[in-house]
C-alpha cells in the first residue's frame, strides 16, 4: 500500500515561509507598478494640460501679434498717405517749361530778310488750362531760351531787345520787363577751327551751326494774390532776327520748410511719416484705453464727489428748515395767549390735572410705551427720501410746538 509521509516540520516552515515570501513580493511588485503606472497617468494628464494650456496662450500670442501688425501697417499706409497728401498739397512746381512759337505778319514787300513786324508769342501760365503755374507768394526765376543760328544776318545783327509783359485774366497787364542781347562772339579763325574740328558731326547731322542763348525776365518773381498772372506776351524786337526754336523757362527758389522739402527728400520724408505715425498711434492708444478701461479718470470718483455734494446740499437744507422751524416756534411761544377765567373754571380745571396725575405710573407707562410703540410701527415700515425727510422734520417739529403750547401750563395755573 502506498504510505504518505509527511515532511519533516522545518521543512513545512520554510515551504510556508517562502511562500508568504513570494507572495510579499508580489504583492510588493504589483503595488510598486500600480504607483508607477498612477504616476506616469499623472504626468501625461500634467503634460496634457501643460500643452493644452501652452497651445492656447500660443494661439492666444499669434492672434494678438496679428491684430497689432496688422494696426502697426495700417497706421504706416495712412502715415505715408497723409504726407504725400502734404507734400503734394505744399509743394508748388518746381520748374514749368513750355515753347514758345513766335508770329508775325507777312503782308507787306520785305527784303533782305526784314520781317514785316517783330515777332510775339502769347504764353498761357495756367497748367492743364485749370491750375496756376506760379503758387502765391513763392519766388520765381523766369528765363528764355533762343536757339539761334550762326548766320551773317545774325553776326551783324547785334543786339536785340526781348520784352516780356505778366497780364490777368481780364486782360490787364501787372508787370512788363526787357532784356537785350546778342550771339556771342566768335573770331574767324576760332570759327574755321571748330568748323573742321566738328565737320564730321555737321555732316552727318548729329551737331549744327547753332547757340543757345538765355535772356532772363525776372529773378524774384512773386504773383499777387489779388491779380494772378495768367499768361504772358513775350515780343522780339528786331525785324531781322532768325531763330530755330525757343523755350520759357519758370524756376521756384524754395526757402524755410520748401527748402528742406526739396533739397532733402528723403530725411523730410523719414521724419514727416515718422511724426504722423507716433500721433496717429498716441490717438489708437488713448482709443484703446477709452474702449478698454473707460478712459484714463474712472466715473467712479466723480460719482463720489457729486453724491457727496449731493449729501451737502441735504444737510444744508435740513439745517435751514431745523432753524427755520425753531424761530417758527419761538415766535408762537411769544404770541401765546394768557387764559384768565372764573375761580370755578380754574378749580374744574385742577381737578381735571389731578385726576389724570392720580393714576399709576404703570399705567402711565404703559400708555406711553404703547404710544411709542404705534408711532415707531407707523414710522418704520416706510422709507422716506430727503424731501419726504425734509416735510417730516418740518411736520414733526409744528407737531411737537404744538404739543408743547397745549400742555404748558398759562400763568393763572399759579393763582
């Protein structure tokens, strides 16, 4: 037969300790996983919420970089277009050039190069047949330009005189000037020379016999305000005069801030946008803060200040009407009337007195403290403003005058 045998008890012991061993350090493993397994929950929930938190001031950051670039350029256009605007609108033309085509008659037996009269041109000062050429007020250089040929009849001609005459527009002439002038002089052998020197160029066409001469009309020319010029008569005065073409010429000699407009572009442009720029944004500023915190000076401290004048205005009154009423009172307690009666009356009186002085103090007691206690349950349920106040303090103190003129005894009580 098959015998069970059982081990030895060290050895159960040790099997059951080992065991329990095992079984601690499960359950020791399984805690220590079950922590780690918590704790990294909690920190993806912490990187979670860190992300979420981080994306959203990022969003937050981006959306609000946005709008202020987008503030920041839209005040830069509007600074740039305001002082284009500027410039346009201050700055006058600086130069105007116009041709000038010259007429004449030719009705009459003229020969050997005589013209029938001296030659004129009428010029018009008005650009695009609208605008002013010349601005009010600002300096002008006025000049001609003849482009004139080296010819025999020009060389003995000499000098000539060139008129120049300012009118209005109703025809009236304001101001009228002549210059002279003349070819300027050439020997012949300084002729020969550059006529061999510059052969290649006549004959091909590229250069011509030919000089440029300038006759300036006015160097500070200034339009009236009153009388603007309009257009001008510009008349050669020689019959034998040839010219190829020629040019009016209008210059502007700027001063003060045209100055600096004209011969500084750029810096006067940089510190022109720059200024418009810190104003226009010092007004979005004070917008922002008006639209935001309901501007600088909260309402609150001047709602205080007018409650407080408010409650002076109501102590003062109350003040008055208190005085008034007292005066009130002194007068009536002046004005009283002496009661002077028969001895039985003044006896019916004293029993009278007497009789309500008779009885006890509690009842009388009671009855005051009933009084007091309807007077304050008809006086507390109802809120009073200060003009209700105002009245009830007034009634009150006629009330109490005249309580007091009722049971102040007259003076034939002391008979």
């Amino acid at each position: 037969m098959y015998e069970h045998t059982e081990p030895p008890r060290g050895q159960q012991y040790k099997g059951v300790q080992g065991g329990t061993a095992d079984q601690t350090r499960t359950r020791g493993k399984s805690a220590s996983d079950s922590t780690i397994v918590s704790t990294m929950g909690a920190l993806l929930h912490w990187l979670q919420d860190v992300a979420s938190v981080t994306l959203l001031k990022a969003r937050r950051t981006l959306f609000q970089a946005a709008i202020l670039f987008c503030v920041l350029l839209l005040l830069l256009w509007v600074s740039i277009f305001l002082y284009g605007s500027f410039y346009y609108s201050y700055m006058p033309t600086v130069s105007f050039s116009t041709p000038v085509h010259f007429y004449y008659t030719s009705d009459c037996d003229a020969s050997d190069s005589v013209l029938c009269s001296y030659p004129t041109a009428n010029i018009s000062l008005m650009k695009n047949e609208r605008d002013q050429v010349m601005a009010y007020g600002q300096p002008y250089r006025v000049s001609l330009e003849l482009e004139m040929p080296e010819s025999p009849v020009n060389a003995n001609l000499g000098m000539f005189m060139c008129k120049m005459s300012c009118y209005t527009k109703g025809g009236k002439t304001v101001s009228s000037v002549g210059r002279s002038t003349m070819l300027h002089y050439r020997s012949s052998l300084l002729q020969s020379l550059s006529t061999l020197f510059f052969s290649p160029f006549f004959v091909t066409g590229i250069a011509e016999e030919k000089q440029l001469i300038e006759v300036e009309f006015f160097s500070d020319y200034k339009t009236n305000a009153f009388q603007p010029s309009v257009g001008a008569v510009i008349e050669i005065l020689s019959k034998r005069v040839q010219i190829y073409s020629s040019q009016l010429r209008i210059h502007a000699y700027f001063t003060g801030v045209r100055y600096v407009l004209f011969n500084f572009p750029l810096t006067s442009a940089f510190v022109g946008v720059a200024t418009n720029f810190a104003f226009l944004s010092v007004i979005v500023l004070f917008s922002y803060l008006q639209f935001v915190w309901g501007g600088i000076w909260p309402p609150d401290q001047v709602r205080v200040k007018v409650l407080m004048g408010d409650n002076t205005r109501i102590q003062q009154r109350r003040e008055e009407a208190r005085k008034r009423m007292e005066k009130e009172n002194s007068q009536k307690d002046l004005r009283a009337p002496q009661v002077v009666g028969p001895v039985t009356e003044a006896s019916d009186f004293q029993d009278s007195v007497a009789g309500t002085s008779s009885k006890g103090p509690l009842e009388a007691t009671d009855a005051s403290g009933a009084d007091v206690a309807g007077t304050t349950e008809e006086e507390s349920p109802v809120s009073k403003g200060p003009e209700e106040e105002e009245s009830s303090d007034v009634l009150d103190g006629s009330q109490q005058g005249e309580t007091t003129l009722r049971q102040r005894p007259g003076p034939w009580m002391s008979l």
